[in-house]
C-alpha cells in the first residue's frame, strides 16, 4: 500500500479552512510567527478539534505529519510563503 501524500491545501481542508493558495498564505502572513516556546498545536488559533488534529499527526507520525511539519516550520520561521 503507498502512502498519502498530502500538500498544504489538503491539509487547510482537512483542518476546515480555506484551502487556496492565497487564503493559505494571508493565514500563514497573519499567524506568523508562532512563538518559539508553543508547539505548533498549542497555538492560539487553533480550534480545540484542529490542535487535537495537529497534535496527533506528529504524534501518532501519521500519513499527515510530513505537511504538519512543514506548516509548523512556515508559521513558527520569518520567511514568506511561496
């Protein structure tokens, strides 16, 4: 069986949000940074149902946390979303 490849958009939908590119990138402009200290899930933003999410992707090192990851690295670093 191969394993899902999942892409930020698939990840926005999951998590209920907008999944364009551009409503993913004013999320990412508007969240960003994240404080170095807070998880990726513990995060203000973060509805209790998608921190749970977030959280048990990494945890669980599930199909999703691959693109968990990479959000964690854009909304907790400077750089823009390209």
């Amino acid at each position: 069986m191969e394993p899902f490849i999942h892409d930020l958009t698939s990840l926005f939908k999951q998590l209920g949000l907008e999944n364009t590119n551009e409503a993913i990138e004013d999320f990412i402009c508007r969240n960003r940074p994240v404080p170095g200290h807070l998880k990726l899930h513990e995060a203000e933003f973060w509805s209790a149902s998608q921190a749970s999410f977030l959280k048990e992707a990494i945890e669980e090192d599930s199909d999703w946390a691959e693109i968990v990851d990479e959000l964690n690295a854009l909304l907790h670093g400077p750089h823009a979303y390209t």
